[in-house]
C-alpha cells in the first residue's frame, strides 16, 4: 500500500511516461490500484504508443467504420477484430502486447481449380468471420498457397501461421496420405507433414508430423510453420499445403482461410 500512496504522488505526465514504456495488460492492471491511476492510465498518450505505427491506414481499410473517442477505446475494437479489404482479411491486436495479427480468407488463398464448380463450392457458413469459404467436393490433387508481406506484421515478433479449416460429415479420403506443409521466407524453408483428418485415430502421430486440433471458435487448425519478423526489411512470406504422393480421390475439406499471429 505504501508503494501504491507514493506512486500516486508523482505528477500525471511522469506516471503516464512509465506506463507507455509498459504493455496493455501492465497498464490496466495499474489501473486498478486507485481511482487516479485509472484516469491516468487512460490517458490518449499511452494508449497512442500501444497502437501499430499505421493504424489510420488500417481504419482507413475497415469495412465497417469504427467510432471511438479515446484510443483506449480503439484499441479495445481493435482487439475485437475487424473486417478489412472490402471483407477478404480479418485484423486484430493482441490485447495483452497489442501485436498485429491477421487472417486471411479463403478467397484470398490460391486454391488449385478453386474456380472449378466441379471440385469447389463457395458458400457462406453461420460460423465464419467470413462471407464465403471453400468446400471441397471432389479432387485428386490438393494444393492450397497464401503469400503475405512481413511489413504488414509488428517488428521484434514471433509469428506462427495457421491453416484454418473443418471437415463436412460428407469428407472422404482425407486420412489417405499426408500432406505437404511449407513455409518459406528469403532462402529459409520449412517442411512439415499433416493429416488433415484423424478423426477415427487411424493414424498415429510421427516424428515431424502435425494434426489439427480444435481452436476456441470451433474451426480446426494446423501450423504451417513459424517466423520471426525483426522488421529491418519487408519479406515476401509463402506457405502452402499439398499432396505430393500420388493422387488421391478426397472431399469435404472447408478452407476458412490462413492465420498469421503473435507466438507468446
């Protein structure tokens, strides 16, 4: 309590000076030490220094005008997400770092005969941030690619990018083979193999190999790989996800779209 009363002596500009040199979580914690250090911790100054360096230009993008007026306020919407890019991409912030992450809809990914109605269906689902996804009806070979540039994403952050996906109760052929999964960023690439079902635990995990597991929306998603943006130079990021043994007849896979986010 002692240190509280002495903190609570400083002048506002000071205590507000530290808490911008702190994070989200640090600062509303703070908050809730005494009715002074609420009001200051919600002071524009702060809050202006856990926002990204460009957040007028993502508010500019945003399909659905935001209306705040305090940039706690914003900050807080943008932890919610928002659609951008005419709804294609999906923006948040961490809300305890206030790091940058997206999602990428499946309209943006490059779908091998995604524009084919005898192999893909394109339609809207209740359960999606999106207007539309992609339901595999039938296809021997599987080839899913999403590029994406690094500037987009917060500098000094570890970044894991996630294949978002669920399987229809019409899927077949899914736990044949493996397939293919890649990240690759300058002259670095990783690979990786997945089952993308393994719903009757017919397969069992190996070394190196990955399975999607269920995320807190009900989508299922796997780890197409890992980076980490120091921010010292804008590069081009491709993952993709394919069958590379043989062809296989397989459908009912749903693409949601691919996930970029902050690794803690």
């Amino acid at each position: 309590m002692a240190g509280a009363e002495l903190f609570n002596r400083l002048p506002e500009d000071c205590i507000s000076s530290i808490l911008s040199l702190t994070s989200p979580k640090d600062t509303l914690s703070f908050s809730l030490v005494s009715s002074f250090l609420r009001s200051v911790a919600s002071f524009d100054f702060i809050w202006q220094t856990f926002l990204p360096s460009d957040y007028n230009q993502i508010i500019d993008k945003s399909v659905i005008p935001l209306n705040y007026s305090s940039k706690k306020e914003l900050f807080v919407h943008l932890c919610n997400s928002i659609l951008l890019d005419g709804g294609n991409k999906s923006f948040a912030l961490d809300k305890s770092s206030g790091k940058k992450s997206y999602i990428i809809s499946a309209e943006e990914l490059s779908i091998l005969y995604g524009e084919e109605p005898d192999h893909w269906t394109w339609k809207s689902v209740p359960e999606s941030r999106f207007s539309k996804v992609a339901e595999l009806k039938v296809i021997c070979k599987l080839e899913v690619k999403a590029k994406l540039r690094t500037s987009i994403l917060s500098p000094n952050t570890k970044y894991g990018i996630y294949f978002i996906m669920k399987l229809s109760d019409r899927a077949f052929g899914l736990n044949s083979v493996p397939v293919e999964i890649s990240l690759e960023i300058g002259n670095r690439k990783e690979v990786h193999t997945a089952y993308l079902d393994h719903r009757n635990g017919e397969k069992e995990k190996q070394r190196d190999q990955r399975l999607p597991y269920k995320r807190k929306d009900g989508w299922m998603e796997i780890e197409l790989g890992e980076l980490f943006n120091s921010g010292d130079e804008d590069e081009e990021v491709r993952v993709s996800l394919r069958e590379v043994k043989g062809c296989h007849v397989k459908g009912g896979l749903v693409i949601e779209g691919t996930e970029v986010r902050p690794k803690h």
